[in-house]
C-alpha cells in the first residue's frame, strides 16, 4: 500500500514559514519536522533560542504523529485527577503534551508532524501553524503528483493546507 511522505522541500519550507514567523513575534524557537515513522527529516534552531528546546520541540512533534492530533490536545485531560493524568511519563517521556506539535496531513494519512518550543505554549503553537501560507508559496509544484495534497491539522482539529499542487483543491 503507497502512503505518501514528506519531502525534505516540504519540511525545509515548513522550517522557513516557521523561523519567519517566530522572528516576526520576537522569539527564538527551535523546530522539528519528523516523518510518519518518528524519524527526522529537518531541524533548526534559532540563534539565542535555548538547547533544551529542542528536546521539547521533538517531543511535541513525536506526540502529534503518535496520536494523530495536535500535542495541546490532551492538556485538559492531564490534568491532577483527569483519566490520563500520567500520561506524560508513558514511553520514559517520549511524548510532550504542550502546544506546539501539529500533525502533518497528505492525502488523508498522517506523514508525519511538525514541533516547536522556546517561546510560550500559544506562541509555540501560533509558529506551528504559521507554515501554511508561507510554506505553500515555498514548495516547487513539479514534484507533487496532481493527487498529493498535504495538509496540518490545527490545534482545534480543523485541516490547513500546507502545501498543494497548483490548480489542485485543498
């Protein structure tokens, strides 16, 4: 069964739309492009932007791919007395529940996620979603088949274009 990946054009664009944005709001983050497997396809950090970013920046995007869903998504339920309280220290804690990590749509399978840390939890996940509109006009359309589409849900699971072959709907 073919199921589609992300490029390393996608994953660079994505980095780029996000560096944009976080220099835009004055923060120095670091970010994380991971393929459907967990395995990592592109990362930058941001000069100034804390070491320990990365680490978190990795971990919200491997939650994002794990579970298909936007890392902020399980806050309300790890909270002291919700169902999924220890969560967090599941898998020596591998998965990070903060905004931030956004899973990465093509062509209805998940392919892969995006993670990024250093500034606040609403910062964190305003560059996340910040890679649409910029990282469409970065992609070279040649190398999408017409059917490839690739889409980031956000954090309320709602999907946004990233990149589409021109003519294309999303």
């Amino acid at each position: 069964m073919y199921v589609p990946e992300v490029s390393l054009a996608v994953a660079m664009a994505a980095i780029m739309a996000a560096e944009t944005k976080a220099t835009e709001i004055g923060v120095r983050v670091a970010i994380v492009v991971l393929d459907r497997g967990g395995e990592q396809i592109a990362m930058a950090r941001m000069d100034g932007a804390w070491p320990g970013a990365f680490d978190l920046a990795f971990g919200k995007a491997e939650t994002a791919r794990s579970f298909h869903a936007s890392s902020a998504a399980f806050v309300p339920m790890i909270q002291p007395g919700a169902g999924l309280f220890t969560v967090g220290n599941a898998c020596a804690g591998k998965y990070v529940i903060l905004p931030g990590g956004l899973p990465i749509e093509l062509e209805g399978h998940v392919a892969g996620a995006v993670g990024v840390s250093g500034g606040s939890g609403e910062q964190d996940a305003l560059i996340a979603r910040s890679n649409c509109p910029r990282a469409r006009k970065n992609v070279t359309t040649r190398h999408w088949p017409q059917s490839q589409r690739l889409f980031v849900r956000n954090d309320e699971g709602d999907r946004m274009g990233l990149a589409h072959r021109k003519g294309s709907p999303l």
